[in-house]
C-alpha cells in the first residue's frame, strides 16, 4: 500500500510540473520544478541544472542538501574537458554514468554519490544547459529512474525551447515596435530637417528623435576648435553641475577617446558600460552607463560628433546600432542640403551684384561712346571745312606747291575715315541699346537684299555666288541684316584682288539651332589671330590694301551675343577665308528647301 502511495504522488507530481512547464517561461524556474519531482519520484537522488559560461559548467538550480564543499566546487564552475561532459558532448542526449568516479571529473571524492545521469537541452544547435541527476544509494540505473527521467529532461527541454521561441517572439515584437517608432520618428525627422537650414537647429533636432527612440539620457554634440571639442548642442540634463561645467568649458582634443575615435576612424564608437578613463572626465563615473559616438560630415568631410549617453549601462543592439546610424545619415544628408541652399544663395546674390555692377558698367560705356561720337562731331567737321577753305584761299598757289596740296588731301580724307569712325562707333552703341524685336526671320531674303546693297562694289568685277537654300531663324530683322551686310561685304571686298571670285553662302543644322557659313576665296588671313577679328579696331590687313573701320565684326560678335549665338572664323593667307555664326531655329530644324 505504501509503494502504492508512492506512485500516486510521484504520478501527482510529474502532472504538477506538465501543467506549470506549461504556463512558466523561466527557465531557473522550470528546472527547480524538474528537480523537485525528480525528487519525489525517485528516492535517494540529488537533482541539479547547469548553464555553460565559455568553457565551463555552472549552477542555476542545486539541492539544499548537499555537502558544503561540494557546492563550493560546483559554483567555482565544471570543467567541460571532464570525462562525464566528453561522454555527453558525444552522446547529445541523455547519458546514464554507473559507478561514477567524482575525481576523474575533477572533484575531490564522490561525496557520497555513486551514480551519475546527465540530459543536455539544446536551443536549435546550441547546448543551452544541462539536467543532472546523481544516486546516493544505487551503482547504476533501472529501467524506471532512466524513464522518469529522460521523460522529465524531454519536458523540461520543451518547455524551456517554448520559453526561448516566446522571448524570441517578444524580442521580435519590441524590434517590430521600435521599428514602427523609428519610422514614424525619422519620417518627422525628414520632414523636420527639410523645412531646416541652421546647423545647430538640423542636430538638436536631430537629438530630440534619437532620445526619443532610446532610454533615457542625453545627447551632445561637439565640434573642434583650438585643441578643444567644443559643445555645440545638447538635448537633455547631465545631472552633475561639475560634469556640466567641464563639457561647457570643452574637453581636450587628443585625450577624450569617445570623440577623437570616431572622427579619426570615421566609423560609429559604442560602450555598453561607459569607462570613466576613456575621456578624463571623474565626473562621468556618476552619470554616464554607456555611451555612443557617431561621426557627423558636411559634403564628405567630418565636421563634429554626435553623442548619445545613458545613464544606466546597456547593451548596444543592432538596431540601436541602425537607428543611431540612420539618424547621423538622415542629419547628414540635411546639413549637405541646407550648405548647398545656403551657397547657391550666395551664389546667386553674387551673381546679381555682379550683373548689376556689368549692366551699370555698360550702361556708362555705351553712354560714354554714344556722347565722344557726338562730341567728335564738332572738330571733325571745323578741321574738313578749314581744310576747305584753305584749299581755296590758296587757289592756284598748290600747283606750284606741291606738297601742301597732298598735305591738303591727307588733311581731307582723314577728316573723312574719322566721320566713318565715329559713325562706325555711334552703330556700335545704337547696336548695343537698341531694342531686340524678335520674329522670324527669312535669312534666304535678308541675303538677297544685302546682295542687292553690295551691287556698287561689285560693278566690273566677275563673281561666282553659290548660294544655298537658307532657313528662317528667330531673331531681329534689321540687326541680323547688319551681320548678314559685314560678311557678305567683307567677302566682297576681299576677294577684289582675284581675277574671278568665289562666294559661298550655306547653312546646315546644328542641335536646335542653324550654323550660317559664308566662305570666300579672297586673300585670307593666318588663323592664329581669327580671334583678334570681331575686336574693336582689330584689322589683320594694311588700311592702304583694304578700307574700313575695323568696327563691323566687333558689331557682328555684339548682335549675335544679344540673339544667343555664336561666331568664328578660320582662314590661311592666300587661301580664302570662312565666317560662321549660329542662331536658334525658328522651329524644328529641318533641312531648308532646295
């Protein structure tokens, strides 16, 4: 009747420790349990659990009953280089040890045990503890204490592989929930740091998000200066006046690690239990638990750090780790932004006053060359009429005089070439205030026209004219006649030494825009000095071999400017010479009509 008893209380107990592995997620709690009905069902047992810590054994659940001593040696911890945890790493199940040998296991005596059975719990691949259970009477296992007990080692390994999947659950929840924070978090954030331009402003904001996602503690923010780190923003109370005061006075450059590492390495500077050595500082022993440092650049460059302390030490996640990461890129990425804004604002006020300053500029020239040209006017005329008169006060006195009459002449027509000047000038100048009326412009029109203009100094000459189909350009009619004139009429004049002149007008498509060429076979020039050309006053050719003012290419590069276009000559002496100039199309650019 008693053996009865027994087993109905041993059977009570094993049902008791289902129903509370059922319910209980601890695992010190559960192995307590296993061993109180280890206990109960079997007689004369001690029943303990083991966790492994690097390479040794150590107690998370004993008996109250055992030696002294050897409750000393086992939380010293157990070697697993013994040959009972050899046999069991082999085994990876449970391994029932006869006459076990306490000392060849490292211990001093068998204190009282004479056999040994170990259950190993596993976590996936991992060996996570270790059930073990040692006889005071018997040498070796029955049937039923070998069943009891790898029916409570099976128990207990599920129901603490439900506690880690329910922690693992639970961690995945919090990750899941500090994600959904951190996005919310950094979409304000985003939406913050856009509407931003001040520095400072950009990272306390900065800090406000990454305190908020975190425990609680402070952020600062430093930057170099002068052998120092300087505080330029902080978020949060550092609770000790002293510690305040040694931050706000700024700490040495080479000295504080948690700064100097990060800006020198580049990469983020973690401590999970903050060493009060690491920065000089004896006053953050009372207050700083752990740290992070992250690098802050602005266009690529490292600019300051960016700090997050906590009062209570903890263990740096990886997705703290990301979230202080994103945090440092978002603000990053913000400050190049708000430095690009605040230097195109620069930019384009510079640029203003430069405008300013060149339309003043040409304003006061153009007014200058317009008011010389009158005022030339004057003299021009007093030294041709004076000239005038003496020619006919000395009457017939010139034929036997030579000399004076040349005089007289050269007198004459300088006077003359000054007026061409001056009216070259006051061209010019009407040129560069005179009003764009843009329309579309027919150049196989204009073209015609100036050859009709050109018809005088083409008399008793022989030209050849090969004239293409021509496009219509967007432009102003009167100026684009003008540049149309000085080619076409420098093409004229130019070739006057040839026995037969060749004149060719074309024009060909160029992106959006018409390339207009006018090529000539006259005498040339050296192309090293085509850029001289549309110069003001820059002739390439003796005033005594070809007349002008030196002033109709200048006008030329002046018009084309105005209509967004461009110029350019190439020649060889003897060899002709060729003028282009672009304008933009008055529609798609197709080929003109043939």
């Amino acid at each position: 009747m008693q053996q009865l008893a027994e087993e109905r209380a041993a059977l009570a107990a094993f049902v008791s420790f289902e129903e509370q592995a059922m319910n209980s997620r601890d695992p010190s709690e559960l192995a307590s349990w296993a061993a109180d009905v280890l206990g109960a069902t079997l007689r004369s047992v001690a029943v303990g659990y083991f966790v492994p810590r690097g390479e040794q054994w150590f107690p998370a659940a004993l008996p109250d009953d055992l030696p002294a001593d050897l409750t000393g040696q086992l939380r010293a911890g157990v070697s697993m280089d013994a040959p009972s945890s050899h046999q069991l790493m082999q085994a990876r199940t449970a391994v029932f040890i006869p006459n076990w040998d306490g000392p060849a296991d490292g211990f001093s005596s068998n204190h009282g045990f004479r056999a040994m059975a170990m259950y190993p719990m596993y976590s996936g691949p991992r060996l996570v503890g270790l059930l073990v259970m040692a006889h005071r009477a018997a040498r070796d296992w029955n049937e039923r204490e070998s069943s009891v007990f790898r029916a409570v080692g099976r128990s207990l390994s599920m129901a603490l592989e439900r506690s880690a999947n329910d922690e693992l659950l639970r961690d995945q929840n919090a990750a899941l929930h500090a994600q959904t924070r951190s996005l919310e978090a950094f979409a304000q954030l985003s939406a913050d740091l856009g509407a931003q331009e001040d520095r400072y402003a950009l990272i306390r904001r900065a800090q406000e998000v990454a305190l908020s996602l975190l425990a609680d503690g402070f952020a600062v923010y430093y930057e170099p200066e002068g052998g120092l780190w300087r505080l330029r923003a902080q978020v949060g109370n550092l609770h000790n006046p002293g510690l305040q005061a040694a931050v706000d006075a700024g700490l040495d450059f080479e000295r504080s690690l948690n700064l100097i590492t990060p800006w020198r390495s580049g990469e983020a500077y973690y401590q999970s239990a903050y060493d009060a050595e690491t920065d000089g500082l004896p006053e953050t022993e009372s207050v700083v638990g752990a740290s992070a440092c992250l690098p802050i650049t602005l266009l690529g460059e490292p600019i300051g750090v960016f700090c997050i302390g906590q009062f209570h030490a903890r263990q740096w996640s990886a997705a703290d780790r990301s979230l202080l990461s994103s945090v440092t890129h978002s603000l990053s990425l913000a400050l190049d932004r708000a430095q690009s804004v605040m230097d195109l604002r620069h930019y384009s006020d510079k640029l203003e006053r430069s405008n300013a300053a060149m339309h003043a500029a040409n304003e006061e020239l153009e007014a200058f060359a317009y008011s010389v040209s009158h005022d030339l006017r004057a003299p021009v005329r007093h030294i041709a009429g004076f000239s005038d008169l003496l020619r006919k006060a000395l009457g017939d006195t010139l034929d036997g005089n030579p000399k004076a009459g040349r005089a007289l002449k050269v007198i004459s027509d300088s006077a003359a070439h000054m007026n061409e000047l001056i009216d070259a000038m006051l061209n010019l100048s009407r040129t560069a205030r005179q009003e764009l009326r843009v329309d579309e412009v027919n150049l196989a029109a204009l073209t015609e026209d100036v050859r009709r203009d050109l018809t005088p100094d083409m008399q008793g000459r022989a030209i050849q004219w090969n004239v293409a189909p021509l496009p219509s350009v967007k432009g102003d009619a009167a100026l684009l006649r003008q540049v149309l004139f000085n080619l076409i009429g420098n093409a004229v004049k130019y070739t006057s030494q040839r026995e037969r002149a060749v004149i060719d007008v074309w024009a060909e498509p160029q992106g959006g825009s018409w390339a207009v060429h006018i090529r000539d076979n006259g005498v040339g020039f050296d192309g090293r000095y085509a850029h001289k050309l549309f110069g003001v006053f820059q002739r390439l050719h003796r005033p005594e071999e070809f007349g002008g003012t030196g002033v109709g290419l200048a006008n030329v590069r002046r018009i084309l400017m105005r209509h967004g276009g461009s110029w350019a000559a190439s020649g060889e002496p003897g060899q002709g010479a060729t003028f282009t100039f672009t304008l933009p199309a008055s529609g798609p650019v197709l080929a003109p009509p043939a």
